[in-house]
C-alpha cells in the first residue's frame, strides 16, 4: 500500500566506483540528489512506520527484522522533517493485489468519509498487467475514488 509517492534511496557504500557512478546516473537521469544523512533515512522509514500505524495499517511482518540494517544509527541526529499524505490526508493509491474494500473502511473509520483521497483500480487490472494467467482486453482501467 502506498499512502504516500514517496522517492527515497539510501546507499551506504564505503566508496564510490566508476560502476556506482553510472548506476546512480541511470538511476537519476536529471541529476543524482545530493547525498543524506543515514538519520534522515531511518527518519523517515520509522516516521512513516508510525504514520501508517496511527491509521491502523501494521508494517510487514519482517520490517523489524529489516530494520536492523540501521544499526545504530540514531533518528535524534536528523533535522529532516517528512509531511504524509496529500493535503494533509492519506492518500491511497491501490495496488492490484490489495483488499481495496478493506483498506478504505480501515481508512474511513480512522478519517471519516471525506477524510482521505484514494485512487483505486478497477477489477481486472492485475491481470491487464500480466499478473494473473486470466486474460484480458489489455487495457488498463482506472477509476478515481475521492470519499
């Protein structure tokens, strides 16, 4: 579930090789961004953790495995700040695998019926993907629900 676009890449490298460089240049075609702190980048996973939860959405049941990659790298080192959502409400974009129906009565009870946006696809579009072995007229369909 995506309840924010949000771009992050964080590359903990020890030094930067010829083949990085054009990596990150592929990557980053209108210019690669400058280089964070490693806080920022815990920042903002944990921050968007606690978000999520407080709309009653739990992390993946290995993100506390996947979260010792931080180390000790401490959130208190950061200045960043992160803002969630889309105009100060969650904004869901569906992905074709999720329970869309559940989600949005999840969302609704946290934020009432007019308190989130949504953008959710329409039946068949895992399958216009090529994700399911159904087929399909191969267009992909989407419908914009705003509650």
């Amino acid at each position: 579930m995506i309840l924010n676009f949000v771009k992050a890449f964080i590359c903990l490298q020890s030094d930067e090789t010829e083949f990085s460089k054009l990596q990150l240049r592929r990557m980053f075609p209108d210019g690669v961004p400058e280089p964070r702190p490693a806080a920022d980048g815990r920042k903002l996973v944990e921050e968007a953790v606690a978000y999520a939860r407080g709309l009653g959405f739990a992390p993946h049941r290995d993100y506390a495995k996947g979260a010792r990659v931080f180390g000790g790298i401490n959130v208190k080192d950061s200045t960043a700040t992160y803002t969630f959502g889309k105009n100060g409400m969650p904004n869901y974009i569906s992905e074709p695998y999720d329970n869309a129906e559940k989600i949005m009565a999840m969302l609704q009870s946290k934020c009432g019926l007019n308190g989130f946006h949504c953008l959710v696809a329409e039946p068949g579009f895992g399958e216009a993907l090529g994700l399911d072995d159904e087929d399909d007229d191969g267009e992909v369909d989407w419908e914009v629900v705003d509650l």
